[in-house]
C-alpha cells in the first residue's frame, strides 16, 4: 500500500464538506432523497452525530413539519388507485 500526503486527505475531505454543503443549500437538491441519503452516509462513515441539540437541526425540523404534504392527484381516479386499473 502507498502513503498519501496528509494534506491532500484533508483537501478531498473538505471539498466533500463544501460540496455537500453547497447541495444543502440549493432549493431542489435539498429535499431530494437520494442526496440526502449521501449526506447522512458520510456523516455514518466519519462517525458525525447529529441530535436535536446541533445547532441548525431545530430549525430545519420546524421547516420540514411547515412544509406541506404533497397530495398526488394524477394518481387517483374515481377514488382508485390509478396505477391497479
């Protein structure tokens, strides 16, 4: 196995930080599932725990619970599911 300089670990490492953070704030990508699923996989595999006392959490919960609940209406027709007819 090769050794890596240490200092270019930490420069990968932080642009996956910036990155991930920059998807954060973006409107669209912020609630799409499959990029939140990356974000919660490095925060699990750099061993980042997240409680309802880190900073911001509270506030992204209040967002999420104010947020309505889409309703699909092209999915229902005459009161059936559309997609078994």
């Amino acid at each position: 196995m090769f050794e890596i300089d240490e200092k270019l670990l930490n420069a990968i490492a932080q642009e996956e930080v910036n990155s991930l953070l920059e998807g954060l704030k973006d409107p669209e990508l912020r609630h799409d599932p499959r990029f939140l699923d990356k974000v919660r996989k490095f925060l699990k595999d750099n061993n980042l725990l997240v409680s309802p006392d880190t900073a911001g959490v509270k506030d992204l919960r209040k967002e999420v619970i104010n947020e309505p609940i889409p309703v699909f209406n092209d999915l229902v027709k005459d009161g059936t599911d559309a997609s078994y007819n």
